[in-house]
C-alpha cells in the first residue's frame, strides 16, 4: 500500500505543477462611480472622480472577477501594493 500512496501523491503533485503557470487576473479594486459617456469625455489630467468609498477605506482584492481578499494599500519605495487584512471565506 505504500507505493500505491507514494505513486498517487505523485501524481497530485504533478497536476498541482500544471496550474502552478495558469495566468490569473488580478485586479485591486479602491472603489466604483458610475459616469456618462459625457461625463469620461469631459475627464482631464488632474480630474478627480468620486468613488463610493472612503480614503484609506479597504482595497477590493479580486482574482478573475472575483472576491477574494481585502486589504490596505501601501507604499514600497516609488512602488503600490495590496496588504492582504482579510481572506473573504464562502459558505460551503
């Protein structure tokens, strides 16, 4: 019997190696509007658009649309980042 577990451990080890190169999209989300077309045309450097959130209020973290994570954005040198406060746990 311990081969066999040794060989399926294998296996599952090499099906967890083919996704370990799927490309994801992730996208960290600091709030929505919604705006006309008119409205995004009038848009010019320097414009500010309100979003439905507070500043420094929690940062959406989504992979392919969907939610994840939240966390706090931060600074790293000239660089953003997420720092993830919040795993979102689904139901079973």
């Amino acid at each position: 019997m311990a081969g066999a577990e040794g060989k399926k451990n294998g296996s599952e080890a090499a099906n967890l190696d083919v996704l370990m190169n799927v490309q994801l999209h992730v996208t960290a989300e600091l709030g929505k509007c919604k705006m006309s077309v008119a409205e995004v045309l009038k848009l010019g450097q320097g414009a500010i658009v309100e979003l439905d959130r507070m500043a420094g209020g929690p940062v959406d973290l989504l992979v392919n649309n969907k939610l994840v994570a939240r966390g706090e954005v931060i600074a790293v040198d000239e660089n953003f980042g997420v720092r993830i406060t919040e795993l979102i746990q689904k139901p079973l």
